[in-house]
C-alpha cells in the first residue's frame, strides 16, 4: 500500500481494461484517472501534468501510440514513470525507450504483477 496517495494517469482504448485497471489501482490504493481516448488523455496531462505520479499507457491506440504519447509526455515531466502495456506480444527495448517510456509490459498483469511494478517505479514496494 502507498505511503501517501498517489494518482496515475491511464490511457487504453479498451474500456473492459480501463474498468479493470481502475478498480485494481484503487484496491491497491492508488487514485487514477481513466481515459478511453489518447487525445482526451494528452489534453488531462496538458492541462495538469504535475498532478500525475505515473502514466500508464495501451501501445496501440486510435489516433496516438502510446510512444507518441510517452514523447509528449517526457517532453514535459522527463523524469515521470511511463509504462506502457502491450498485447502484441512484439516489444522492443529502443523504440519505446527512445520516446521517454520507462518499461514496456505484456498484457494482462495480475494484481500482483501490477503492485511490485508500481511499487518499484514509484518507491512505494
């Protein structure tokens, strides 16, 4: 459990994984805000980007990747933990990397999964 409440930033296409990943963080004690749409999310980071301790993001989105989106996001907090979770099953370590992206995950993770690896990002584990 986190010290203090700390609040992460969710972007995923798929509602059914947004739904999920909201109710596990909050079980977890984590706030989150949720998005379904990569420009909605980049427009609430814009418009707060020191209100978020971490970001995570879908890789492939309409309209945005989530190493578009890590770019911009990197371009404004370089330091703030973005992951991004993948179900392709096909990551490379560069190209996410490159684009500011702290670590790239496959879909799904279990509860426990997604605890150590916030945990550690954040200094919370």
């Amino acid at each position: 459990m986190p010290k203090t409440k700390k609040r992460i930033l969710v972007c995923d296409d798929d509602k059914i994984v947004t739904d999920m990943l909201k109710s596990t963080l909050h079980c977890l004690g984590y706030d989150s805000d949720v998005r379904t749409d990569s420009y909605e999310s980049l427009r609430e980071f814009s418009e707060n980007p020191f209100h978020y301790d971490m970001v995570i993001l879908d890789r492939f989105m309409p309209h945005m990747t989530g190493e578009e989106m890590a770019l911009k996001i990197s371009s404004v907090r370089p330091n703030l933990p973005v992951v991004i979770l993948t179900g392709t099953g096909l990551v490379t370590e560069n190209e996410p990397k490159a684009a500011g992206v702290t670590e790239v995950h496959e879909k799904p993770l279990t509860r426990q999964e997604l605890a150590s690896l916030i945990g550690r990002l954040l200094g919370d584990g």
